[in-house]
C-alpha cells in the first residue's frame, strides 16, 4: 500500500512540478531574451558608431583627393603656360598625369559586361552620376535638369531593367568604395610610418 500512495502522489505532484519548470524556464528564456536585446543594441550603437567614423575618414580623404587632383591640374595648366611661352608646347593634349589615376586594377565583381565596370568606376571617380540608357552624352546636371522637368527618363519604368542597373551601380559603388578606403588605409598607414620614423 505504502507503494500505491506515493505513487499517486508523485502522479499528482508532476503537473504542478512540470508547470513550476516550464515557468521558470520561460522565465529564465525572458530574462535570456532581454540580455540578448540588451547586447545587440549595444553592438548596433557601436556598429552605428563605427560606421560614422568610417563616413568620415572617407568624406575627408574625398576631400584631399579633390585637392590633390586640383593641385595637379593648376600644375599641369601651368608648366604648359610656362612651355607656350618658351615655345616648348606639345601639339595635341597631355598625358594624364599619374597621380590622378586610381589603381585601375579594382576589381568590380561579377555578372558585369566586359569593361562595363571601368566604365561606370570612371563615372563614379569623376563624382558624376551613371548614366542609363538614353541619357549618354548628357552631363549629370542636364539630365537632373530634364527630371526635375518632369520628362522620365529612359530605363525609369521597366522594374526589371531597373532592379538590373540598381544591382549593377550598388556593385560599382561598392567596388570603387573599398578601392577608396584600401587607398585610404594605405596613406594612413605611410602617415603612421613616417611619424613612427621621424
């Protein structure tokens, strides 16, 4: 008999047991889910934070690039001045000068036509605005000109052709993006060196 009854009170007492588990495992799951939101607003503030930071090491080195181009082209304007003047000059345009030129070797990525990705990289180093199809030839303020107009430019309706050339230009951007910061992280780390050295 003795058997009998304990059984029967483990049988009772399960239910409550099982219910007093789960609400401490909820509980303990809640408290778990807090801790994991706490955390991920952390990693997001400092992720936000980071990427602040990262904007505006790039606006700045956009800055000094544009300066850089400048200076070298007011120096090119005036060796060829001072070249006019001697009787030196050349017949036809200069070559570029090097500095100008961005590592030509930035890999665009995938799913591109060929030369497609320098071309529209081009785009993208000059500050200027991709052109789609049907506005070649047309500068970026001509073309935001006809827009603001109300004309809807070619490749504006068909979602697909668009989901296409947004792909295509978020890839350019990204692609010209890195070769940027990569450039950027090199300068800073001559900069360190030199001062390091010195």
């Amino acid at each position: 008999m003795p058997r009998a009854s304990s059984e029967r009170e483990r049988r009772s007492r399960s239910p409550a047991r099982r219910r007093e588990r789960s609400d401490s495992l909820s509980k303990q799951r809640r408290r778990k889910n807090v801790r994991d939101d706490e955390n991920r607003s952390r990693r997001s503030r400092s992720r936000s934070d980071d990427d602040e930071d990262q904007v505006r090491r790039f606006e700045k080195f956009l800055r000094r690039r544009l300066e850089r181009q400048e200076a070298t082209r007011r120096a090119a304007e005036k060796e060829e001045r001072e070249a006019l003047e001697r009787g030196d000059a050349l017949v036809g345009p200069p070559p570029p000068p090097e500095s100008m030129n961005i590592a030509s070797e930035v890999n665009h990525g995938g799913r591109l036509l060929a030369g497609e990705g320098e071309a529209m990289g081009a785009f993208v180093r000059d500050g200027q605005r991709i052109p789609r199809r049907g506005e070649i030839g047309l500068k970026t303020d001509q073309i935001e000109k006809f827009e603001r107009l109300g004309y809807v430019m070619s490749g504006s309706r068909h979602a697909r052709m668009n989901a296409v050339r947004m792909r295509k230009e978020a890839q350019v951007y990204s692609a010209e993006e890195k070769a940027a910061l990569a450039a950027l992280n090199k300068e800073e780390r001559a900069a360190k060196e030199k001062k390091v050295l010195d």
